[in-house]
C-alpha cells in the first residue's frame, strides 16, 4: 500500500490483474457533472513536481488527500494549481490554491506511522481554498454515511491517473464489491486498483434520493494484492468542510 | 483490561485513600446528594500521589456509607473491573455527574480518584473539540478529563489542585496530559509550569520510547505557552527515533510558529543552525509572517538577507507567504483558527513584495516576487 502521488513523467507498466482499473472517461463525460467538479492538481514538494487530484466540494474550495499537501521532509507543498476538468491541454478552470489546510494533528499527523501504514492514510484528508468560486458556484456535496461505500450502493472513484495514462485525462473505476473499514476511517476495495496521481480524487455515490456524493477521497493504492485504499467522508471530515472551507 | 505495573506511590495512595474513607463523616455522607458541600477529602486526596493502577477485585478499604455520586462512580468501577461496562453506561454516568450540583460531582470524583484505583475503558485516549476528551482510555483519566469540564464551568479551584498533585509524580503520559490542561484552564498564566511539566515529560526516557497519544498531545503545550525558546527542543525532536513523536513534533512546530510568528522567527534568525538541515520546512515558519506588520516585515527582511540561507529556502518562503496552510485538529489547550487572511495581510504582502522590486532589495529572488505579484494580482 503506498501513496499515489505522480512524479511527472512517471510510467511504470506493471500488471494488475483482475480487479477493475480505471479507464478514461472520455472528454465529452469529463465536462459533465459531476465528473466536471473534479480536477488534476499540480503542486511542488522539495525539489519535485507533482500531479494529484481533487474535487470542488464548496464553491471556492477542492477536497483532495492530506499527502498532496504536506510532507515531513519537505514540508508544505506549494505552486498549487488545480485544473478542473483538465481534458488534454485544457481545463474548464486553472486556479492556484490561496489557502491550505490539512486535517491532522499532533497524534494523527501524517506519517506518523509510516507512510505505507493504514493508519496513517485514515487521517488523510485536505483541502485548498481558492480566491473566488472554481466552477461558477457549483460544486458536488460530501456526505458522511459510511453506508454509501459499504453497502450496496453503486460507487465511482475518480482522478487523473499518471502512471499507464498521460495524465491529462479523467479517469474512473468502479469496484465489483463494497469498500471494507480497516481502521478509522480508512477503507478499502480489492476489486478495483487505483494509478498514481489518482490521490484526493474522490469516491462518489448516489444517496438515497439518487444525489451524486463524495462519499470518499483515494489515498492509497497497491499492486500487489490489488488494492484501493481511500479516507471515507466521516462526520470529522464533514465539520472540517464546514468550518475551514467555503 | 490490562494489569498496570503498581506504582510505588500506590501504597502511599492506598493509605491515603483508607484513611480518607475512614475519616468520611458517616453522617454527612447520609445527606440528601443534593446538599452542596464539599467532602474532607478533597485535601488528602489533592495531595495524594495518583498512581494509575487497577486494583483486580479490590473492595473499598473502609465500610463507609458515601454520596449517591460516587456510588455511581463506584458501580460503573466495578462493571468495568468485570468488563461489563457499556460506552452509553459511561456516557449516562457522565451526564449524572455533568447535571449534578458542580460541588458534589467534584467531591465525588475526587473521592474516587483518592482511591487510586482504576480500570481500562478499551477506548485509546482521543480529544475532542474544546480539547475535552473523545475517549478516555481509563476511568481515572476519564474522571480527571470530567473534574476539569465541571471546575471550570463552575470556576472551583479543586482541579487545578488535583492536577498539580498529580503532575508532583510520573503517573501516566494520559493523566498528565489532562492535568496540564486542568491547571492551564484553572490558571491561563501558568506557561512556566506547564512548560517545566512538559521538558519533565520529554526527559522520561520510558514514556518517549513509546510515546501515546496523550503524551503526543501534550506537545500543545508548546503551542499554549507561545513561547520560542520551545522552537529548539522541538527541533531536536525531529530527529527523534520515534517517527511518531518527530511528526507530532513537527506539527507542534508549524503551529508554534502560527501562534507566535514573529518570536519564533526572531529566534531562528538568531539561532542560524536550528532546522538547517530541513531548509525548505525553516521556510515555512517564515511563511507565517504578516508583512503588513512592520516587525514582521523587517524580521523576514533579516531573513532574506542571510547568506546562510539558500536561494531555494527563500524562494519557498515567498511561495508560502502567498499560501498560507495550517494544520486543523482538536488540541489539549489551544484551538485551530484559520490564520488571518483579511484583505491586511494580503495588502501587506502585495505592498512590501512591490517594494522590495522596485527598490531591488532581493535581487536574487527578482523572479521569485514577480510570481507573487503576478498571483496576487486579480
């Protein structure tokens, strides 16, 4: 289980085996919500470039993976940039972050048990603010029932995977099973794998009134046992939203 | 339930504790509970050691009758010893003693922590906001987590007093942690104390090989007293064994430096070798400075001006003064605020960033603030 943050021009072929793997959603689909809600974010850490990516969540605001934001080593991440609905060369929106934060502190600080431990991914959640609305105001709501991964609602998780895509494309997968709790709030899926520079995409559901929710954000992804591993929206993640994002 | 290795203050509470119940006027403790008054033991027990320790089936050293309260405490003590305690039988015993008269709910917890005996709840020990406690891993650090809520809302002096008490021995990282937020809630001008309670912590070799939660969070002290000379320890920690304690170290770090901007970065012009060797995460405690205050603005500019510090470094920090970031959690003593991010700030920082172009301050970093300027631009 590691991280899946994309170093630029990353590409490692690799097989995955049976579970789902994400696909392209095609442009067409890519501007239309939600998809369109979801963008790739660009960010420098120390001396390297990376790509993750996040989702309008409030009307100035994207949620994405604590990880594309701070690092032990090299600190807070800066240049961040998030390009919604990137489809090739261009996005519907380019916006660089004017606000970071990261929901961690002293006990649950990112990495405090080593950045390949499920602990640590179940407190690996962020968010950046930008100057003005991202996407004319809308955005797509978070929900914090955790029925919405693990029962039998249909879920889609989406991101602009790096490593066997170019990156400049959306993409999704949907897992054959439920999500499974591990510890805290991270859950995870066996039926499905996620690429690196799928981080802070988000995990969608309809909820019961058929409203597409970010029920989840991906954080984690393994090749070998195949795996996805993301930070379920809990009541926690609801009430940082709602009181540091807007 | 664990066994907890007794403590060799727990004869001395047990004693305590006897001589406490022995000496409970049986006919005050037959008053109706709703009598305010409060109990003769409060002093022996303040003055106890607090050893945490769990007494497997043993009863009450005297056959005293007591107060409905700590009969309370005393049932819920015995179901958890057994494990038969349920979290909503915790949750309603909070409750009784959160709506009771403040007075009797102190005296009746204090009379139970007098006792020094103690059971696991299972939970990990987790805070909540208001820096109360989301689960407390025993009923003694429950207790204290709840004497310290009533005597504050109530503005009764006995927990500060008990958790001075406690803090006199090495008890337990969790007991501390909630004592050094009992006694800072009591008393907002005790830093000095809290501070010497802290390095006392970070010095026990036995609680920093495994540090818990309680003693991570205890690092908010640091935080709380805003105090710089706190930047250099913590630093040394980031290279701690412990990934655990660098990281919460770190954290405690970025947030002293959010707290206390310009006496943390007055202490790190002047002590150059601190956090050299991670230059880009010295620049983000610059990165909190308010160049629309002029002390601020004239620290950074020494900043800039060290040729010890690398154009890299430098670049960062203006990177980050464009965007500031913050951790958000629910601390021991202080709170997560968004840093200021009025129309001042931002003024500030476009203003001084014009100025140092048009004066060729910073030549170097020419490039650098034209990105800022250019960012900030609407």
């Amino acid at each position: 289980m590691r991280h899946l943050l994309s170093a630029a021009l990353l590409a490692l072929p690799t097989w995955l085996g049976a579970a789902e793997s994400p696909q392209s959603v095609g442009p067409d689909l890519t501007r239309t919500f939600p998809y369109s809600m979801v963008g790739q974010l660009l960010f420098q850490s120390g001396n390297g470039l990376y790509g993750g990516s996040g989702t309008v969540i409030r009307p100035s605001s994207a949620l994405t993976a604590g990880h594309n934001l701070y690092d032990f080593n090299n600190g807070w991440s800066t240049g961040v940039v998030f390009r919604r609905a990137l489809s090739g060369n261009t996005a519907l929106s380019r916006q660089p972050a004017r606000r970071i934060y990261v929901l961690a502190g002293y006990r649950e600080s990112l990495g405090r048990f080593g950045a390949e431990d499920a602990r640590s991914f179940a407190n690996d959640l962020g968010g950046i603010v930008f100057a003005g609305p991202a996407a004319g105001g809308a955005a797509v709501d978070t929900s914090a029932d955790t029925t919405l991964l693990t029962g039998a609602t249909a879920n889609l998780a989406l991101g602009y995977g790096a490593e066997f895509h170019p990156g400049d494309e959306l993409l999704a997968v949907s897992p054959k099973t439920a999500f499974q709790p591990v510890t805290g709030a991270f859950f995870l899926n066996r039926s499905l794998s996620f690429e690196a520079g799928m981080s802070g995409g988000p995990v969608l559901a309809r909820n019961s009134r058929g409203q597409w929710r970010v029920s989840g954000v991906v954080v984690a992804g393994s090749n070998e046992p195949v795996s996805g591993g993301i930070r379920a929206v809990d009541a926690q993640a609801v009430q940082f939203i709602r009181q540091y994002l807007r | 339930m664990t066994h907890l290795k007794p403590h060799p203050g727990f004869w001395i509470g047990l004693l305590c504790a006897a001589i406490v119940l022995w000496l409970w006027p049986r006919d005050k403790s037959a008053l109706p509970a709703e009598k305010p008054e409060l109990p003769p033991s409060t002093a022996p027990a303040a003055s106890a050691p607090a050893p945490s320790i769990k007494l497997a089936g043993a009863a009450p050293t005297a056959p005293v009758q007591t107060p409905a309260l700590f009969q309370k405490i005393e049932a819920f003590f015995l179901k958890l010893q057994k494990g038969q305690a349920t979290e909503s039988e915790l949750s309603a015993l909070r409750q009784q003693l959160f709506t009771a008269n403040p007075k009797l709910a102190i005296q009746a917890i204090l009379q139970f922590l007098g006792t020094n005996r103690d059971a696991a709840t299972g939970a990990e020990f987790a805070l909540g906001p208001g820096g109360l406690l989301q689960n407390a891993p025993t009923l003694r650090v429950a207790l204290m987590d709840w004497l310290g809520k009533i005597a504050r809302d109530s503005r009764l002096p006995e927990a500060a007093a008990f958790a001075r008490s406690v803090l006199n021995s090495k008890t337990s990282p969790e007991e501390w942690a909630v004592s050094l937020r009992n006694v800072a809630w009591q008393d907002p001008q005790s830093g000095a104390f809290l501070s010497v309670k802290l390095r006392e912590m970070l010095l026990d070799s036995d609680w920093r090989k495994n540090p818990s939660a309680g003693f991570l969070e205890s690092l908010d002290v640091a935080v709380f007293v805003k105090d710089p000379q706190w930047v250099g320890p913590l630093a040394s920690l980031l290279r701690d064994p412990q990934p655990s304690l660098q990281r919460a170290a770190a954290v405690a770090l970025d947030r002293l430096s959010e707290a206390a901007p310009l006496a943390v970065m007055t202490y790190l012009n002047a002590h150059p070798e601190t956090s050299a060797e991670r230059p880009l995460v010295r620049a983000d405690y610059f990165a909190k400075a308010d160049l629309s205050q002029p002390l601020h603005r004239e620290t950074v500019e020494t900043y800039l001006d060290r040729a010890d510090v690398s154009l890299r470094e430098k670049e960062k920090f203006l990177q980050g003064l464009a965007t500031p970031a913050s951790f958000v959690s629910d601390n021991l003593l202080t709170t997560s605020q968004p840093a200021p991010e009025g129309p001042g700030r931002r003024m500030g920082l476009e203003q001084t960033v014009r100025g140092w172009i048009q004066s060729s301050r910073f030549p170097a970093l020419r490039p650098a603030l034209e990105k800022v300027l250019a960012a900030e631009e609407p």
